[in-house]
C-alpha cells in the first residue's frame, strides 16, 4: 500500500479550553472558575462553597451554603454499606496508598443508590419545564407511572416507615435557612398521589429530598450525583483508616466464605 | 484425600465492630462517631467540620475549621493535571456514571503528587519525637539528607521560585485565624537549612505546608493524603462535567497519538 | 420511638451459593466450574479455554478457541488510545502497584469503544430471536433505524474506509477454522442495506464483526464486553511497564497543558 | 507581577514514542510490538502467546506458552475472594458497565496477595545475580530473614500444610513440559532452609511456585504481578456475571452489617 494513502483526513479541530482553573506554571496568577484563587477563595470561603463554585461558576448565597451542607453531611456514611465494604476490603490489600480504596469504594455510588438524587432531580426539573400547576403534574405523572408499573427514584426505603426521618429532617433544615419552593411542594405532592392513587404510603426518602433541596439551590441535574460521591469520599477515607487500624477484613471474608458455598449444580 | 482433612483450622474470631457510623436499618438512631446524626451534625455543622469529625472522632474547635478549609480549598484543582486528564478521558467513555470518572482520577493521587503532603507530616511528627531542640533536628536533618541524597517531601516545585505564592498565603491565613506552633516553625527550619547546607534556594512547597497545618490542628499523618482526595474529587467533578459538556477528550487524543509515533527500535 | 419498634422486617434469605469456584480453605478439592483445576485445567487447558469454562461453565471446542483467541488477541492494543494514557498517567503516579493503572485504563472499555461488541451482538440475537428470514429482518431493521436516525453499534470508524481490515481478517478466519453461521450472514447483510438504502457505505466494524463471531461461537451476549476487558488487560500492562521505564506522561502533559489554556468566557 | 515573568522555563523535550503498537489511524499498517497485527498474529498465535509478545516483545518458545498458560489458569479464582466479593458488590450497583466491576475487583491484586509472586521472583534473580552457589546463596538468605524475622514472599499458607498441592501440580507440568532450571532449584533450596534452619516447614505455596516459574522462562520481575491482573480478570468476569443473574450481594450484605455492629468505645 502506498505510504501517500497513510494521511488521516483533516478533523475540524474544536476550539480546546478548560474554565475550570489555571495549570500551576502559569506562575503569575493562580484562578479557579474566574476567581483569584490565593486571594479570593483560600481563607476567604469554605470548601463546600468551593464545590458550589466548582459546579456552577459561581459563589453560593448563605442559604445555598447551609443547603449544600445539610445535603454533604447527610451522605457521609451509613455504617457497613456496600461502598464501606469494598473500600475496607481494598485497604486491606493496598494498604499503602489511601486513594485506591477511596476510589474503589466510590465506584459502587451507581444508579442503585445514591443516583437516585439525580433521578429525582430530573423528574423535579422536567415538572417544572411543564409548566403545568403542581397538583395537575403530579396526579398526571404518578397514573402514568402506576400505570406503566415504574417506580420513582427517591421514594421508598426498606428499613424507614411510614416517613424517613432524613427526609423530615433536611425539610426542617430547608424550612429554618428559608428555603422553600416549588420543587419542595412538588415532591411532596408526589408522595401524597402515590398514596392515594397507589393505595399504600410510600415514603419519601432522602435521596428524594436531596434531589428536591438541590433543585432548589440551583444546583444542575448532572452534578447532583457528585454531591454523594464527594460526600461519601470522607466517610469512606474513615473507614480506610478504620480498617488499618483495626481490621475486620479478613474475619468478614471467612464468614462470607462460609455462607457462600460452591454448588455447581 | 480423606474428607475429614478438610477442616478448617480454627482461628480465633476478631471482635469486630465499626466506630464510624450505625446501618440505616437501626432505624431508632442514626449515629456518626458518637454523634447524634440528625440533630447534632445535620443542619449544625459544616462539611469540612464533618470530615473533621469523621477522621478524628471529634468536633473541630474554629481554628482547626478553618486550617483545613483552607487546605481543602487550594488543593481542589490545578487545572488540566494528570488527575483532571484521567477524569475527562474515562468521562468520555463512561459518561452515564459521574463516580467513575472522579474515581480513576483519584487514583492519581499517589505518593508522587499529593503524598507529599503526607510525608512532609511524618517528617515533621519524627521531629517533634525526637524530643531534641527545633533548630538542632532541622539542622541534622538535613545534613544527613544532604549526604545520602534525599529529596525532603513538600519541597521544590517545577515552576515557583524562590517561593510558591501557595505555601505564603497558606501561612498568612494560619496567622490570621492564630495558628502557630512547632511543626510550621520546624518547616520553616528545614527551608533555611537546606538553603544554607544545599547551597541553593529549594523553596518549601504548598503540600508541605499543609503537611506542617495539617499537623498544627492534631489531623492525624494517616489520614492527610485523604485531605487532598476530598478536596480533589469535587474538582474532578467540576472537569467531568466540563467534559461532557464541551467535549475535549477527543482532539487531545488525537494530538496525543500524533506526538508519540509508534517507533519499534 | 419505642425499642421494639427497631426490628428489621423479617426478609427471606435467598440461597446463597456460587458454581464458579471453591475457595482454598477446602483443601480436599479444588473445583472451578465443575472441574478440577489441578488434573483436568492446570497443563491441560489454554487460558483461553479457561475463559470459555469461566464465563459459560462449558470447555470450548477447538474452533471456538480459535474464535475467541483470534478475539482476544485483536483486541490486545491499539497504540495510543485513551485506554493506554490513562493507564500510563496512573502508573507515572503509582508505580509500585501495577494493578491500579491496568484497572485505571479498563474502566474506559464502556459503550462508546468497546461496548459496541455487545451492542452488535444483542442486535443480532434480537434477530434470532425475531424468526424472520434474514434478508428480510435485515431490511426492517435498516429501514427502522433510518428512519429513527438511529447509528448501528459495529459500522463505521474514523479511519478505516471503505473497509476495515481487521473486519476482513476476522472473517477470513472464521471461514479458514470452519465457522461459519447466521449470524455472520445477518451482519453482513446489515452492512448491505446500510449502503442500499443509506445511500454510502458504513463498514463494518472490528467490533461489530467480534459480535457476531462471539454470537456463533455461543458466547453470551452479557460476557461479550468482557472479551475485551480481558484483551486489553494485557495490552495495558505493556503500556504501564513502557512508561516506568521509559516516561512519557510528564512531556505528553505539558504538551496537553499548553493545548488547553483557561478561559474563563 | 509582570508577564513577562510568566515563561515556563524550556525543558529538554524528550523523545516521545512507544514500541507497544499502531494506533489505528495509521490505516496503511498495524503492528504489535514488531509483528504485523493481521497478518502474523490474530489467527496465529493464542492470546497466551499475546501476553508474552505484549511484555517481552518477543513471540513464546512452545515450553514458555505451555508455562505462563499454567500460571494463567491456576490464577484466574479461588472462589469467593476479595477480590470477587468487591467485584460483585460493585456489579450490583454499576450493572450496566462490566468493566466497572472487573477493574474494582483488580484494584485488590496488590502486595498482601498475588503481589508475592514478583516478591519471590525478585529474590531469585538476586540470587543467580549474587553469582553463588545456590546451596550456599539459600542458607545465607534464610539466616538473614531468620535474624531479622521478615518473612519470605511466597512461602506459607492458611490452609495448606504440610505443602500446597498447587505447588506441586505446577512443578509436575513444568518437568513434563521439559522446564527446570536454577530458579526452580533454588526456591526449593530455601524451602528446605526455612525448615532446616527455622525448626518448623512452611511450605513454598503458589505464588512462590509461580514466581519461580515465571523466572524460569524469562518473563521479567516487574511484569509478575500482571500475570495475576490477567488472570484474575477472567475469573472477576465470571463472578461479576454470576451477580447480575443471581444476585447474592444484597443477603451477604445484610449478614456483614449484622455482624460488624456499631460500637463507639
């Protein structure tokens, strides 16, 4: 084959730039989202403000803050859940380097769980798009969905009955920064038609919450599963540690073992 | 092989237990670290003061909140560093689960980045040990340094000299919120020994002086390269986000495949 | 909230068991997928032939190992991919755990490279599945997708035109072990309608053609993402070993930091 | 501060390149570590030979395949193991992406497990470096580690006693195959050390076994642990599959939390 037919054909080259931050060699200014790192964030704000910034471009109101608070203090652990596990399980075996069990466990905050802020969040954002009152919506969207058997995220839980107490807790956290809204009523309101068109309560838990709490600070759809996986990074650092420091690795792995026989049949 | 030979030898069975945080099915308490999760820490503290709490198991006093806010806000992004490419390439591929991308980026941050913040702590707690008198141990330090060849931890940078603008302003905001003591004083040693012993200007680096804060306020060695992986993961989402948005994994690939040619010599 | 209200509901405990191995601790067999490892796998079987027995419980017949090697083996390595910079950029950071790069890189193996294999393949069990003859279930099912401007997972490459190379070499190994089927017939006449009705011609992919080789050498649909998994594992340890020996990443990221400046507008 | 002390100071740019293979947009070749891609390698060679090829850059001898597809294959599980409760953990919760799983699960090939293989490999080849006698090499090494207590990589197990029947079905297929040599006999040299000197067998287990194996067909130290990542890949796959079919991380869950409770003494 001729060496002339090796040329790649032309790619229009897409106009590259990041507005995140500035790399560290640009020795004469440091920014981060437009603000001047060293002098206007560092000492200045709080880290859970830097996320907001990070996320949105901009600096949270008070209220946000206090939002986004409640929302990261929420996640931060729930004793041995699956992420724990798996980062406990890696510490074990990579005892040396405290991000890969950090990392590893932070794989699990997938769909199943902690996505279900997002899911939330979306449904909350789509109602709004509608533009139909907030009763109407939400009887329209639960027959729908009972109709088509589909569940919603951020609702039921196997363990909290009738109500989540994370739920009413971070309602009450909303209620006493001043934070209320159409997203707030809109949830709720999908909790009562679930029981009154579905025939039993199902609780609103509180990834549902946080998905309603999030829309109303302004903080985007696609970045409220980073609100978990930022969240959860501290709890799983404790438990890293933990592990180290105690290990419960090995005695869980043989209690495993033992229920879990081989059967090939 | 006789079945009886089968048996697992016993092994005394470790108590296992987790101080970090109760399962969500004990669903009348909701503990973190001895804390009463709903009305003590939900809607009441921060989440830097949460992270605090989660590594120590205890409350941090206004001084330590504000040292390791101001760690986790500068470590938060440098712009397109490895950590920020990993996180925008595995985006582009994976881009239903944001936990992914944050996570293969987080795997970065290893001993050659940011576990020097680590190691500049141990440094410093041997030093404190060592019970000898701050300009004596720096001065020893670094003569046998010097003389095997090692590099310190949290010295040197690529592009600041003769200081990094990040390690002076970490130090103004520890002053102002009146944060002093032994391991920013030890520090601060080293630099002038290694000037004075080395012959040239090796300037103390930004994750040495959070190495010397984060000793300051009692954060444990163990625990400090996790500081750098909360803070980064909220900075990784903000690139993952950017990425799906814009989109410049793919041309930075192609630059990339055209600059490193296949060469089989 | 009375204690006794604590109780978790009562939930029936599924039958754990698992048919891929035993674990060390029954030291009187040691069985993977019904087979004894030590006298009928270990020195008896190829890894290939393992991974056969790993993922349908079956040993393969000597065509489907031919298959699935000459799948393996395609699949290793191509250059420079964003599977490779992440791996070598990991490896630069942690270089003493080889594992963590490697697992690094394979979390880019998702839908939009390598996931396509699956997507053909489930395609083409669809048609199966369907009855129709397969010129006909072809024709539909072009006309379906352009009608719905919908792409098909398997054609069409940046590069490779008006044939794929590697498509052409899988087939004609394929015919040269005697494997032959519908489902190379059904993916054939895709790509000709695609160009008939379409108007230009999409080729047929590398991985749409492993799709359809998987499909007629029975290897499930659900494992077919792992063929590649497996494939690049080893090509990316190539890569992580290459960079700490010789270094890429330091340039490749100045280079890519130029590339992409901030820009806040 | 001025611009125009904003240079970057020039760094002597490397010499980029890789030796690994073609990326794909050189359509005129594709080559793989010297080999033509299509035409001398997929539907000739197994992906065993692609793993040495990819490592070594050189295609196996028969004896070398036969050797690493024995390593290969005794590695890919051992039944519920870390490394597969983290990889089925991880699928439950990311059940879309496979490699998600796969890579999680790799994450825990590290030192405390299969890491030992290249620990062991890397001790012999400083031993044939040492250029002694290897009766005289084992006795001095095994009275070192005695005095300075440090164990052995690849020597003892849990389960096996008095030796690791793994052990000795690799040395059985290695002689079969026709390959022995020093590494061989000098792993067995410090077996017999270990017990003469230390009073007590420990027996020389699987991944000591392999390491030596390895040795012996010139697959480098630094590429050991790879072996292991491969492997296993395979096995994670099974077990990843297995999960999303019969789901037993959720009852396996419910016991671990049930039996680590929460104790904040």
């Amino acid at each position: 084959m001729a060496e002339t037919a090796a040329k790649t054909p032309e790619k229009p080259q897409r106009k590259l730039k990041t507005r995140i931050g500035t790399p560290t060699h640009e020795i004469h200014r440091l920014l981060f989202r437009g603000k001047d790192t060293l002098n206007e964030l560092v000492g200045k704000i709080t880290f859970t403000e830097g996320v907001f910034l990070a996320v949105t471009g901009k600096l949270p109101t008070r209220q946000q803050t206090q939002i986004l608070d409640a929302c990261l203090v929420i996640l931060m652990d729930h004793g041995i859940t699956p992420s724990a596990l798996v980062a406990r399980l890696v510490a074990d075996t990579v005892p040396t380097d405290v991000q890969v069990p950090i990392a590893a466990g932070l794989l699990t905050v997938g769909n199943k769980f902690m996505g279900t802020i997002a899911g939330a969040g979306a449904l909350l954002q789509k109602g709004v798009e509608s533009g139909k009152p907030p009763r109407e919506w939400a009887a329209e969207t639960v027959a729908e969905a009972l109709k088509a058997k589909r569940r919603f995220p951020g609702f039921g839980h196997p363990d909290y009955f009738p109500d989540d107490p994370r739920t009413m807790r971070l309602f009450e956290v909303a209620k006493s920064v001043g934070v209320s809204g159409r997203y707030i009523e809109m949830i709720k309101l999908l909790e009562t038609e679930i029981e009154k068109q579905g025939g039993k309560r199902v609780p609103l838990n509180a990834t549902g919450a946080i998905g309603a709490l999030l829309c109303e600070i302004d903080f985007p759809v696609a970045a409220m599963r980073g609100v978990a996986v930022i969240s959860r990074s501290a709890g799983l650092l404790a438990h890293a540690l933990e592990e180290l420091e105690t290990g419960s690795s090995w005695p869980v792995m043989q209690m495993v073992m033992n229920a879990v026989p081989y059967d090939d049949e």
